[in-house]
C-alpha cells in the first residue's frame, strides 16, 4: 500500500492541484557518497555529539576547552539515516534523484495547492 502511495507522489507535478507532505524514514546508499559528500542535499536537527567529531575537532575541544562538551541540537546536511523526517513532496522527488532511498513512509498529508498570489504578485510587478 505504502509502495503504491509512494510511486503515485513520486510521479506528481509541481502545479499539480494536490500537494503532499510525508513523514519517511530513509537514506543515501554508499555509492552516492562520493558525488555528494561535499554538499549533502537534506538537512535535518541533530543532537550532535562527540561521536560525530573528526579527530581535529576532538583535538580542539580538548585544547581549548578541557575537553569540556555538552551534546547541543544543530542544523546539519548529512548523508547518514534518517528518521521521521518530514519533507514536501517536490523536495522528496529531487533527493530521489539525488540517489535517496526512501525506507518506509509513516505518514503522508495531502492538502490542495494553487497559485492565489498569482494575480496580487502580477499586480504589484507591472506598477
């Protein structure tokens, strides 16, 4: 069922009258790392710890801070997995081609989009 729902989101047009959010639990397989490691695309809340440290930033806590650390909620772009992550279903379609993964999908929200500022932005550009 998930599959089905999935692939029909998947196929779905930008200006389409139905939007979608999900709630998906997924991931970039290895062989995407290379080509994406130097600006992974989904950015997502972590309680970054000292796991997450290279050896140099290891080195600086500990010289600079006597290796003092308090684990503290960042914004970062990782390649690793991803749980409850929420996203727009454009978004979604974009890091599909990218090579993500997705999992298994919770959750979806279907709302009905259209462009009710086109007029007033149309309006506002000719004066």
């Amino acid at each position: 069922m998930q599959k089905k729902y999935l692939e029909k989101i998947l196929k779905t047009k930008a200006n389409a009258p139905r939007g979608y959010f999900l709630n998906i639990k997924s991931h970039f397989p290895l062989k995407t790392y290379d080509y994406l490691r130097d600006l992974p695309p989904a950015v997502e809340n972590v309680a970054v710890g000292k796991d997450w440290f290279s050896p140099y930033n290891e080195e600086l806590v500990n010289n600079l801070d006597g290796g003092r650390f308090s684990k503290t909620e960042k914004l970062v772009s990782h390649l690793g997995l991803r749980k409850n992550y929420v996203i727009h279903y454009l978004e979604l379609q974009y890091y599909v081609k990218l090579g993500m993964i997705v999992d298994e999908v919770s959750e979806i929200l279907s709302f009905d989009q259209t462009n009710w500022l086109a007029p007033y932005i149309a309006f506002n550009t000719e004066k």
